[in-house]
C-alpha cells in the first residue's frame, strides 16, 4: 500500500499555491490575510520560492497518487523492454536553507519528503537516483562562486547540473541492470570545457525566474558572471559506413531543468559518453503532459529508447495528471492517462472484439476516405460494431498536408466525447495509435476532424488491444 508521505489536514489554498507554484502564477490566500508573497527574500541576495516550505504537517494526497502512478507506469514500460530512472530535482530550499530570512527554518516534512519519496518509489521496484543526498553533500556548494542552484532563479546553475549528470552517471555504474543497458549503447566521445570568466557574459537579474516576481522596486540586483562548461563532440561510432547517424538510445525527457541553456543535457552527455535525445516541458504543461507527448510522438514510436531518465521537480510530486488546478487542456484523469501511456507503448496489435470501418469522408465524392482542402468542419467518420473496451485502442495509417492537430469525437447514445491528437504533417503515411479512453461509454462512431488540411487520408484501420492493464 502507497503510505501518505506527510500527516493531515491539507487547505485547498495551500493546493492552489502549489499549483501556482507549477505554472507561475499568483497563489491564493484568505479572505483575512493579505495575499501571500511567491517569493521570500532570503540573505546574502538569495531568492526562494514561498511554496517550497511546508509550514505545517499536512497531508498531500497528490504526493501519493503520483508515487503510484510513475510504479504503474515503470511496470508498463518494463514489460515493453523499456528501462525508466526517475530523477528527482530536490527542493532549493533544502539544499540553501543558510540563506533564508533570518529565523526562518525547515520544517521536517520539507527536510525529509525527498527520502520518503525515494523509499516508496525503490519499493515499489523503480530505479530512483538520489540527487538530495549528493547535492547536500557536496561541498562547495556554501562557496559564494560555485553554487548548485542560481540565487535569483529557482533552477539549478551549470555546476548544479553538472554534478545532478555526474550522480546520474555513477548510479548507472553502480546498477548492475542500468550498466547492462549503458555498456550494450555504442558510446559517443564528449569533451568537457571550463570557460574562462572572459568567455562568459554577464546576465541581468532581470533574466531570472524569481526576480520577475517581484515589485520592480525590488529587482535592484548587481550583474552575474556565473561559471559555464562548454561540451563538444569529439567523434562518433553511431556513422554507418552509408553515413547514416543512428538515433540516441537514451532519453532525457524532463522540465525546465533538462532546457538546453541549464547545461543539463551537455553535462549528462558527458558524464555518460553517450549520445542522448533531450526533451524539456514547460511547467505549464507538467511532467504528465510532457511524457504523454513523448510517447505518441514518432521520436518515441520509431526508435525507443533502451534508457528512459524521467527528470522531475519534487515539488511536481504534488500534482498528479489529473490535478484540479491545472489548465484543463494539460488535466487527464489518472487512469485515463495510464491508460493511453500503455497503448502507445504496445509493439503488436492485439485484435479487439470491437471492429471499426471506414465510411465516406464528409467533403469527398463517391466512397472516398480521403479528403481534399479541408475546413474545419469537415471530417472522416469510423463505425464500429460494438463499443469500445478500456483497453481498446485505434490504429492506422494516417497521412496529411497542412495540419498535424486531429479532433477526435466519439459519438454515442446522444453524448459525445472530445479528443486531440498530434501527427506528422508531411503528406507521407504514418502508424498512429489512438487510444480514446472510453471504456464503458456505449460509443457508435468516431469522427477525425483534420482540420484546414490540403489533404487528409486514413487507411490500414484496426481497432487493437493493450496487452495487460496499465492500471492495476
């Protein structure tokens, strides 16, 4: 059983804070108290954000539910063949509590949440790097030059991403599975560089994530020449003798974190001496949204990776998919999501009872699938012969020009649902698969809105189904 990791009592303002604290936005307070500032002012010139300290023991069910969820998903993409390491950005306020306001101190639920989290996570057989343990140990990271974390932003700095690379790399080593998986991928030659002072420019205080939410009063901030690493490629095994670049076999998927211009990426190239596909969601969009992207997309279907590292904010543990406080567009019921994660995982169709047909597209002649010069209105209509199952998924050849955004709608017994999927737009057919998620909703038909495409066809159509049950 998934234990909570804090106590009791947990306020929906403090779930609308953290919330805010996801997207960037302003949190909420009572009716009695002045709003709540985002951003606590520490010494030393040092910005936090609020919400990074737990002012009571309160429970976080949120917490929980996302433990959960990244068990169920590791055991889904263990069976497909695919090795995920989950890699946590521990809080800042942790890892620099020196440089709070003055009499400021963490709670034990702040202090300790990482490790419980970690210990769920291990027992529940998921490969879990500990980046806590090696940024609080690390021990320049109280020298004024070398710090892990940017004092005016909430993201690590390059010494901080290099040393979360570094861990990274060595738990590998130390993993008998995970060595196994690194040693079988051709390695890729990096050189690391030091920059000298001169080579790095100064940045603005007003380029940093915590300094924009202050009063413009408050951002009187000197200039930072921050220490930078350049990583360069020195040569390659992955040429074929055509010439050919094979693709990365390891994953980077992550937030504002694995962004190119944290140097997270470089850093993990090297340290692993592997070619590595890197992929960074915008807080706005969660972890959630952005794995889901991952996996439909053809970077995924095409090639999957041996190794997939999930990096992930501690702070986003309070939000599972289907968080209330989320844009809706980014929100999905948890099941639902793991339900549509495990359909893009599948390798073989599996034969559903349900069989779909293709009817006549709206805006085409004679029996034609295919359409021509859409408009918004226009779309491709998909019968099927009995609902749906929760496990059931489409599959199909899909090709067009002009618009890689699909509406989907499944139609029955007067109600309708809404879906969205993204395809490649480049006219040429490609295997999409697309899991709709209404097990139990007596759906007749299905329409594909392609939207203002120059052409859209649809061929090979096949209703398949998952192989287990993502959600047990």
């Amino acid at each position: 059983m998934i234990k909570h990791l804090i106590g009791s009592n947990l306020s929906k303002c403090f779930l609308y804070s953290m919330a805010m604290l996801i997207t960037y936005n302003v949190p909420c307070a009572s009716a009695a108290e002045a709003p709540e500032q985002m951003v606590l002012v520490g010494r030393d010139g040092w910005l936090y954000f609020s919400h990074e300290m737990t002012k009571a023991a309160v429970e976080k069910p949120g917490i929980a539910t996302s433990l959960e969820i990244i068990g169920k998903f590791n055991r889904v993409l263990k069976r497909k063949g695919v090795t995920l390491t989950i890699a946590m950005v521990p809080l800042k306020v942790r890892i620099y509590p020196e440089h709070l306001p003055t009499g400021m101190t963490l709670s034990n639920d702040t202090i300790t949440n990482y490790d419980r989290a970690l210990s769920i996570l291990k027992a529940d057989g998921v490969d879990v790097i500990d980046l806590n343990s090696a940024f609080l140990r690390h021990k320049p990271k109280n020298s004024s030059d070398l710090p892990l974390y940017y004092p005016l932003d909430t993201h690590w700095s390059p010494t901080g991403a290099l040393l979360a690379a570094e861990t990274i790399a060595a738990a590998i080593e130390n993993t008998p599975s995970l060595k196994e998986k690194i040693n079988a991928i051709p390695p890729t030659k990096y050189k690391f560089t030091w920059l000298e002072a001169s080579e790095t420019p100064q940045v603005a205080a007003s380029t940093f994530d915590l300094v924009k939410h202050l009063p413009k009063a408050s951002q009187n901030f000197p200039l930072r020449n921050d220490r930078q690493f350049r990583v360069s490629k020195q040569s390659s095994s992955e040429s074929s003798l055509l010439g050919e670049v094979n693709k990365p076999d390891i994953t980077l998927m992550g937030s504002s974190y694995s962004g190119a211009w944290t140097k997270f990426p470089a850093g993990l190239r090297y340290t692993l001496q592997r070619n590595i596909l890197d992929i960074s969601v915008e807080a706005p969009h969660g972890s959630w949204y952005g794995m889901e992207l991952y996996l439909r997309n053809e970077a995924f279907q095409t090639h999957r990776p041996k190794l997939l590292i999930w990096e992930m904010p501690e702070r986003d543990l309070i939000a599972p998919p289907d968080y209330q406080y989320r844009e809706a567009r980014y929100q999905s019921d948890n099941d639902e999501w793991l339900l549509r994660v495990g359909a893009q995982t599948e390798t073989t169709c599996i034969p559903s009872a349900t069989v779909a047909k293709l009817e006549k597209s709206s805006n085409a002649a004679g029996n034609s699938t295919a359409l021509t010069n859409s408009t918004s209105n226009d779309f491709v209509q998909i019968n099927l012969n009995r609902s749906l199952d929760k496990l059931d998924y489409l599959a199909a050849n899909v090709s067009t020009t002009g618009s890689g955004n699909l509406k989907l709608e499944a139609v029955g017994n007067g109600a309708s649902r809404h879906f969205n999927a993204v395809v490649t737009n480049d006219g040429a057919p490609h295997a999409v698969k697309f899991p709709l998620t209404v097990g139990g909703q007596n759906v007749t038909k299905v329409r594909i809105f392609p939207g203002k495409a120059k052409g859209f066809a649809m061929d090979s159509l096949v209703v398949c189904r998952q192989s287990f049950d993502p959600t047990k």
